[in-house]
C-alpha cells in the first residue's frame, strides 16, 4: 500500500503545474489523508519557492568593465591580437602600418613612446601597465617557430622611429604625425 501511495504522490507532483487537493482527493479518495498533508506542504513551501530565472544580459559598459576586471585578473597579454582583432584592424586603430604593427606583434621595437602604449591600451581596451608588461616580458616561442623564422631576425630590434621611416605600408602624412609626436616627446626631454 505504501508503494503505491508513493507512486501517486509522486505522479500528482510530478505533473508540472501546481497539484490541486480537489482533483487529487476526487481521483484517489482511498490516499486522502496522505495526498492532503502532501499537497498543503508543496503548496506551502515549495510552491513558494522562487522559480529560476536567466540572468539579464550585460549592457554594454558592464560588459567592458567586466572585460576589463577579467583582465587584470588573467595571465599578462601573450599577444597584441586578443579578442579576435586582426593586424590589419589594430593597425588602423593606431594609425600605423601593417608592418609596424607586425614589428610591435613579434616585440622587435625599442625606444616605445608613452603615446603609442596609451592608443595600444585604448585600442586594445586592457590597462596600460599590461601593455607595457607585453613589451617587457620576453615572447615565448616554440622550438619550430624559432626554426622557421629567418635567421637575420633573431634579436634584431629597430627603433619606433626607425620603423616609421622604413613603413612600406603608411602613408606619408600618418608618418609626419607619428614623427612629429615623437619630436615633441624628444624636444621636451
């Protein structure tokens, strides 16, 4: 008798909706007492019970607050493409050429000035220490990359002026920029 009791119980609430004592009572009046105190406990208690629901999405400051938490929380930066942005797309963010930005990439690039690690970290949207972290710690390549790589650019770093003078991708007027930026930086050092 209890087996079958309990099969009942568990059918009645198990059906989905909140179970109702007079539907229950009329279709199994021989369990009444035990489907009555079952049904005034779920109604009570569990019935109550907030249902789950999803959370709401992030508006879009959160979004890059979070982003911007979850990154100083996260290992240093390993590359300067994160979030899927291509070299050609952090290139025209920083109003550099393709090639310079490739330099940056592989951190070939000394003398770095303080207005490239500010546009790196508006761009990339990550802390400037970060950024200059990026640039201070060495790159981990693999023993197949450093084979593949052609000798002559082992070690080799050019400076940021010198990489602007030799840009095949800039034009001219995104390098008089560049180089009067860093003419003021000199001249007020």
């Amino acid at each position: 008798m209890k087996q079958e009791e309990h099969r009942i119980i568990a059918h009645v609430i198990g059906e989905g909706v909140a179970p109702s004592l007079a539907d229950s009572l009329a279709r199994y009046p021989e369990h009444s007492e035990s489907l009555a105190d079952t049904i005034a406990y779920y109604q009570t208690f569990e019935q109550s019970l907030p249902t789950e629901t999803a959370p709401e999405p992030l508006s879009s400051l959160s979004q890059r607050a979070f982003r911007r938490a979850l990154s100083r929380v996260s290992g240093p930066l390993t590359s300067l493409l994160i979030d899927g942005i291509t070299v050609e797309q952090l290139a025209k963010r920083l109003d550099l050429g393709v090639d310079v930005v490739i330099w940056l990439e592989r951190r070939q690039v000394e003398d770095l000035p303080a207005l490239l690690y500010q546009r790196l970290a508006q761009a990339l949207q990550q802390p400037p220490e970060r950024i200059r972290v990026f640039f201070t710690t060495p790159e981990r390549q693999s023993i197949r990359q450093q084979v593949a790589e052609r000798a002559e650019s082992y070690g080799i770093k050019k400076t940021f002026r010198a990489l602007l003078q030799a840009s095949q991708t800039m034009t001219s007027a995104q390098k008089a920029w560049w180089l009067a930026r860093l003419e003021e930086v000199e001249s007020d050092t």
